[in-house]
C-alpha cells in the first residue's frame, strides 16, 4: 500500500422524509470505515495539490469525508472518495450527489503524516504589481503634451 492510498469501506442507508405532502428518500452514509469489509469499497488517494484543503479540512471543527455517489436525483452509486472540499465542491458542480461524513480518527492521524512527510502546502502570496501597474494614467493630448 502506497503511502497517499488507503481502502475506507462505505455504508448507506435511506431515509424516508416528509417535506409537505410529499415523501423522499434521502441517503446518507450509515458507516464508513478504514479498511475493505463494506459492501463499497473506495480508495481515498492523496494528493499534492490537494495539501492546503486537507489542512482546512483537518483545522475544522469537524472533519470531513465526501463521497461522490452518482448523478444527482437517481439512488446512489459511490465510486469516489476525497477529504478534499474543493474537490467534493467541483463534483457537485458537475451534477454529482455528494454525501459526507465524519473523517475517522485514523484517517486525520494518516492525513497529518502525509503533510508532514511531504509538507504544507506553498502559502499562495500576493503577486507584487509592476511599478504603475493598474493605476489610471492621463495619455497625453495635443493639448496637454507631457
């Protein structure tokens, strides 16, 4: 096992909710779990680029996992995991369900040894402008020459 991969087993369950006179069904992930015993078996991969939402997402209040779990509106499929929210946030900009969860502690304890081993992610600073970059200047006319 690589270590930036590891198997997180994937529980659903439906809920029936009353909104008016109307009943939904609403999934929601029941158990999720380090390891391949569910009955979905997802690889949480780490990644590089991802290092600064993984320190967000640690630094919360309460960790989180996200399930990408099919097309919105049908009963889900999950097939992707990420403890990314700009990650989870892109595929529901794509139409996807997404269902979340709390990060289980042994996953925090893998992340937190993942960014340090590969450190922090580069702070993104301000990009310093050129000297009169972006500021109003008057061009000269025939009559107001400079």
């Amino acid at each position: 096992m690589s270590d930036n991969t590891r198997p997180l087993s994937v529980t659903l369950a439906a809920e029936e909710k009353q909104v008016g006179k109307f009943r939904l069904r609403q999934w929601r992930i029941d158990s999720l779990t380090p390891g391949e015993e569910g009955p979905y078996t997802l690889w949480l991969q780490l990644s590089m680029t991802e290092r600064a939402a993984y320190r967000f997402n640690l630094t919360s209040q309460a960790p989180r996992l996200f399930v990408r779990a099919g097309f919105t509106g049908e009963d889900p499929s999950p097939d992707a995991i990420s403890a990314s929210q700009d990650v989870a946030a892109s595929w529901m900009d794509g139409e996807q369900q997404v269902l979340e969860a709390p990060m289980p502690m042994a996953i925090q304890v893998w992340i937190e040894g993942y960014l340090a081993r590969h450190g922090e992610a580069p702070p993104e600073g301000r990009k310093k402008k050129r000297k009169g970059a972006g500021r109003a200047k008057e061009l000269p006319t025939k009559e107001n020459p400079q």
